[in-house]
C-alpha cells in the first residue's frame, strides 16, 4: 500500500513536469526509440524519461507481457523461488513517460531513422537504443537447431516457461539419475550462473534424491568466475552430487538418448541442459553491428553508440564489453545509466560526461540461504577509449556466507525497481 | 575570468583540449585564481550532473536516488558529510563491510562528494 501510495504521488509529480514542458513547447521535440524491455533497454527508459523530464518522448518495444528476470531464476530450479517471485509488471514505466509497445523489432533503416514493428507499424526516432539480449547459435548444436528438440534439450538461459519447464524435469527425473550441465566456451551470458546452477540442482539432490548427481561439462578449461567458492561448495556441502569436468567442448547431441557428444566422449543423460554458444540479438546483427569477431557490437563507452551505425545505441549482454566487464544485468543496468545521460545530453545540446564510472556486482547462491559476491569497478580511460578496472577496487566474498543473502535479496528488489518502478 | 561553462560543467572543461590550451596561454597569477575556482566547483554542488550519475551507479543495490526497498541501507536524505566519512572510511579500510570497501576503492574523492551531495538533497522515504 505504501508502495502504490508512493508511486501515485510520483505519477502526480510526473504529470505536474509533463504539463510544465508541454506549456514550453506543446510535445516533445526528440524521440528515442528503445529496443528490447530487459535489465538494459527499460532501465534506459525510465532514465531518458528521468533525466530528460518529459523533453524527449521514448517508447519502448518490448515482446513480452512482464519482465522475468535471470538472477535467482537457478533458485526455481532449486525450489526456493517460483517464477512468480522474480516477474515484474511494465507497468512502473509509465509514470516515467514511458510510451509502451508490445512488439517486436522487425527492422531498422538507419538512413530513414526509423524502426519497424512485427505488428506492422513504423516509428521514427532520433535515436535508437537496441538491448536486444543474446541469441542462440544453434548452428553449433546441430541436432538441437530445431523447434522440437529445443523442446526437450532445455537451455533456461533465458527466464520463463524454459525455467519452469527443466524444474519439471528436474522433479520427473528418477532418483539415481544424472543431471547433465553444458557450459559453452566464454564469452557468455552471466560468467557464474552455469555454476550457481549446479549448486542449486545439487542442493535439491542432496534434499530430495541422494542417489543422483549433476555432471558439469565445462567447454572452458577452468570455472569462469569465483572458481573457488563454487569449487569449495562442490568439494564440501556437494560432496558426491557434482562431477566438474573442464576442457568439455561439444560437438553435437543426440536428442533421442539425451546424449551429450564430446570431442573424445559421450555422456549420458537423464535430463541434458545445454546451454548454447550466444551471440548479439538478430536486430544488431542485421545492422552489420556485431564487429566483435562477428557475434557482438563494439560500442563508444562514453555513449554506447554503436562503431558502425550512427544514432543507435547498444546496450546489455549484445556488446563487446571492456576486458573484465561481465555480461551481466547488472552490467547491462549501469550501460544504460551512461547510455540514458549521454543521449539526454545529445539531444539537449549538452556536454557527455567524459569519465564514466560503472560498477558489476553479482550475487551468486550457494545454497538457498548463502551466497557469495562478486565486484568491480570500472572508469572509462581516454587513453585507449575503453572502460579499465579501478586498481585496488572489486574482489569476492571471502567464503559463502548467510551474512549477505538479505543482501541479494535487497540487490534483487532495487535493481528491479530500477529498472521498472 | 573564465568562461560560465566552467562554472557550470567544470567536469567536462577540466578534461577537454579546450582547458589544457586554454591554462597554457594564461599568466601564472590567473592559473591560481583557476586553481582556488577548481577547488570550489569540485567540492560544491554545481556538478549536480557528476553527483547524478555517480549516484545512479549506486541505485542497483542502494535504489533509486538512494530509496531502498530492502536491507541495503537507504542513502537518500542522508547528511553529506556523514555519507563522505564512511565512504572513506571504506576506502581507507577502517569500517568493515561485506562489500563496500572492494566498491569504494573504484571512486574518486570527487565523485564521492558530488554522490553525496546528490544523495543528501533527496527526499527520504
């Protein structure tokens, strides 16, 4: 009650700068198109329509009916979490001005400036901010690059039905059974959730079926973030449910036998999550955006305009990030802090901030109740035009603690509410 | 005297070729008065940009414009200078933390007070 209390005399407050600006100069005079409605694009929204007071009308597009989001999303496979726990309504963004469409990005013509829609409809803009997430290559997968075998090869790398459905499989499958995990090798989305997960199916193991266990096939040769905490959570309260095998690249499955195909092996499942090689979402890619060996966009941090096409944006898991930035919401939510005051000032006439700072903070979980972090902090150098770590800043948690799990949980509430409230 | 601009968005000027040729044709008695402006436009609040930008860093964990909806301490309303000392405190290692000692070795002195400045001038809860 007090939220939607709070939220009405925001709207309020909202309306009172909207009419301000409408007695300036009747409606706003630029237009930003955004993208792609996840931890980047809606967090760009609401602050272009912050920063910018109603001066500049933004519309969001955006398939889906509500925000899932993929941090905690390995706690519904772990049963501590429901789907519903982590869905967040759009709602939120309309105090901020935000115009909301429910479509999808078709395509763009740079040179007309202007985006058209699934649904039919075609908006202009002076500029365009694209979060369009990751895409599969399912080409790297042979045998999983159709409808039906994705329907039975889960990746869950995406939040929704994907996350509920390998919870059911997870729950069907019968005790003394192998879950089998594949890692893909880096770059990815989010470096610690593939681990994470393993905990978490761990976790419902040793609670529910002790005969089974999680194997963990690692195309990387060693584990890609906080590698001894996931290491010394397998060795100890996992003791028997994880198997880690690295340098585990693979070729191919069989779809039939639930067989993952290895370089010089091949393992058996009774439940196989693979979790395909990723590269920029389609709409970048049609652009001719992805210049980062082909699969992201490289991007001039100081705005997060994309190298190749003027007056588009780029923000979230689609970039070719600084050297230690991780793909991450977390991440992808500070691009569009930079991204939302840059455009603000463009549009305006005002000056870009030539130092930005960001910062990545990841929760992961354990167990249901302990987790670990880890940090860094990144500025931008006008040396090399590229975003270097802080020396002396970032680090990990020492050890999983249930000291910060009220931590995560308040992560989760405000980055959301960041983003959406 | 200086330009306005270098009132308003001492920040950029101060990193832009503009400055550097600029300070290079002055007399050395006018770099002083530059440098005493310097020293007033970093500690005051006349880069309300910085300090919102900075702060918006915070904002995942700390909400925004420092309203938290859960055990992450709220920033908003907070007195400055209370919000300085702890975050160089942190720095300095000398208040423990789970956290904030790795993220506040990331800022600078001047991004932490234009933050603070930003936090303390929002309306609590």
């Amino acid at each position: 009650m007090l939220g939607s209390r709070r939220d009405f005399l925001r709207a309020g407050a909202a309306s009172i700068a909207a009419s301000a600006v409408g007695a300036r100069g009747s409606t706003p005079v630029s237009k930003v198109v955004v993208v792609g409605g996840g931890f980047g694009g809606a967090t760009a929204a609401k602050y272009i329509g912050k920063w910018s007071a109603g001066s500049i009308g933004v519309t969001l597009i955006e398939r889906g009916s509500a925000f899932v989001s993929c941090p905690l999303s390995n706690l519904v496979l772990g049963g501590s979490r429901q789907i519903a726990d982590l869905t967040v309504p759009y709602e939120g963004l309309d105090k901020w001005g935000v115009r909301r469409i429910t479509d999808e990005a078709q395509s763009v013509d740079p040179a007309a400036r202007t985006v058209t829609l699934v649904g039919g409809a075609t908006l202009p803009y002076d500029r365009l901010i694209l979060s369009p997430g990751v895409d599969f290559i399912w080409s790297a997968v042979p045998s999983l690059n159709n409808a039906t075998a994705q329907e039975k090869v889960l990746h869950a790398w995406k939040a929704g039905a994907q996350t509920v459905a390998l919870r059911r499989q997870l729950e069907a499958m019968p005790d003394g059974g192998v879950f089998v995990i594949h890692v893909p090798m880096a770059p990815y989305r989010c470096p610690p959730a593939p681990y994470e997960r393993a905990c978490q199916v761990a976790l419902y193991f040793s609670t529910q079926k002790k005969r089974s266990k999680v194997i963990l096939l690692d195309a990387n040769e060693e584990v890609q973030s906080e590698r001894e905490l996931f290491v010394a959570a397998w060795n100890g309260r996992y003791k028997g449910y994880v198997e880690y095998r690295p340098n585990s690249g693979l070729t191919d499955v069989d779809v039939a036998t639930l067989t993952a195909k290895l370089d010089f092996d091949d393992v058996k499942a009774d439940v196989l999550n693979v979790i395909p090689p990723q590269h920029a979402g389609a709409i970048a890619r049609q652009l001719g955006m992805a210049n980062a060996n082909g699969r992201f966009c490289q991007v001039d941090f100081l705005t997060y305009e994309s190298t190749v096409q003027r007056n588009i944006h780029v923000l979230g898991d689609a970039i070719q990030p600084a050297s230690l930035m991780p793909r991450s919401g977390h991440m992808a939510n500070q691009h569009a802090k930079v991204c939302a005051a840059a455009v603000v000032a463009l549009l305006s006439g005002g000056e870009v901030n030539p130092l930005p700072v960001v910062a990545n903070t990841c929760y992961s979980y354990l167990s249901d109740r302990e987790v670990a972090h880890i940090v860094s902090v990144h500025r931008y150098d006008p040396a090399t035009r590229t975003m270097s770590v802080v020396p002396g800043s970032g680090g990990l948690s020492p050890a999983a603690n249930s000291e910060e799990t009220a931590y995560a949980e308040a992560w989760a509430k405000n980055i959301w509410a960041d983003m959406l409230g | 005297m200086p330009p306005l601009c270098f009132w308003r968005h001492d920040r950029e000027y101060h990193h832009s070729s503009a400055w550097v040729a600029t300070v290079n044709r002055l007399p050395i008695r006018t770099l002083a008065g530059f440098a005493l402006l310097l020293a007033v436009g970093h500690a005051g609040a006349a880069d309300k940009d910085l300090g919102r930008e900075v702060a918006a860093s915070c904002a995942n964990c700390h909400g925004t414009d420092g309203r938290s909806r859960g055990a992450v301490p709220s920033l908003a309303g907070r007195d400055k200078g209370e919000l300085v000392r702890q975050m160089r405190e942190f720095r300095d290692g000398k208040r423990g933390s789970t956290i904030m000692q790795q993220l506040a070795r990331g800022y600078t002195d001047s991004e932490i007070e234009s933050a603070a400045a930003y936090f303390a001038a929002q309306k609590a809860q």
